[in-house]
C-alpha cells in the first residue's frame, strides 16, 4: 500500500465550506450547500458535511457539523449539557422523550425556522477544536487514523506549521483504508 501523508488526502482549505464567525446559520447553510455545488466526485465520493469558521483574519477557529446547525435551532438544548460522552450507550424513547417534555424542546418544531437561521450566529454554536484535532501535513496516515479513533473525529485540521492548510476527513481516509483492503485479495 502506498504510504500516504495528510497532505495527500486532506481538502485544501481552498475548497472547503467556510464562514466568518458573525455569519446567522442561514449563511452557513447556504455556504455548505454552494460548497456540495462545487463538490469533484474523481477526488472524494464524500460531500461536505461540515463548515469551518473563520476569524476576520481569515484564521480557522471553529467547526459547525450539520447536527450542530440543526441543534442550534433549538436553543434549550443549551441547558440540558453535553451527552456526547454517555450518548454512545444509547437512551430509551421513554428518556428521550422525557428531556423534549421536560426541556420544552422543539415545542414549535419548524414554525420559527427561518426566524431562528437568520438571528442565531455561528460563533454562538460553533465547536471549537481541541489540541487533538490538528496534524501536520507531513504526518503519516497511520497517525492520522489514531488521532481519528482516539478523539473519536469526524475530521483533522491540516497544518503547515501554525497555519491550517486543509482538513483531513474520516470519510477520505476510510476510503483508502478499504480501497487498501480491498488490494488484498484475500
């Protein structure tokens, strides 16, 4: 198999959806669905699926997942927390359906949609990343994939030295990952 670097696979920061910080989330959406427009199925047969925010230096300082859009619309879920840790073991209906109750969630499911994508501000929903979602170009695939299991990542910020220069998709390395298996005719 060839050995592939970051660079290699990553979307150049160039090509991918991105916003500024004070963008509504209809700017965003509308920035990820121009992105989908442009999307080149010869270099991933992956679309985008996220949109990296940026500063008003043009710096990446954030990420916004399509769960984190729709999650914005509803801004109780603000008080409940954060259940990405103890989500992976699932909730009954019965739980789930008790947080709706008892938080008031989505009591107007899509009425103020178009209210809430033009008032709500990306900077107000964004993740930001942590230390463990950057890798250097150079870095070797096989560093990247421990970094994506580890973190649990959808994606990696590329850097060449201190400034991100793409982003590393699970999506772009699992398909090389089994194209690679795929060779092994067993």
């Amino acid at each position: 198999m060839k050995e592939f670097k970051a660079k290699d696979l990553m979307i150049p920061l160039a090509d991918y959806a991105t916003v500024s910080e004070d963008a509504t989330l209809f700017d965003a959406v509308m920035a990820l669905e121009e992105a989908q427009a442009k999307y080149d199925p010869v270099r991933s047969r992956y679309t985008h699926r996220a949109i990296l925010v940026l500063d008003r230096s043009g710096h990446v300082v954030g990420k916004l997942s399509q769960l984190d859009v729709i999650k914005g619309l509803e801004p109780h879920y603000d008080k409940i927390g954060d259940f990405r840790a103890t989500s992976r073991h699932g909730f009954n209906p019965e739980f789930i359906q008790s947080l709706m109750k008892n938080y008031n969630l989505w009591e107007k499911p899509m009425q103020d949609l178009c209210r809430k994508a033009g008032e709500v501000r990306v900077k107000e929903i964004m993740y930001t990343p942590t230390e463990g979602e950057f890798l250097e170009e150079d870095a070797l695939l096989d560093q990247a994939i421990h970094q994506l299991i580890v973190g649990h990542h959808q994606s990696l910020l590329v850097t060449r030295g201190k400034e991100i220069v793409g982003i590393l998709r699970l999506t772009d390395v699992f398909k090389e990952v089994s194209q690679a298996i795929k060779e092994c005719k067993i």
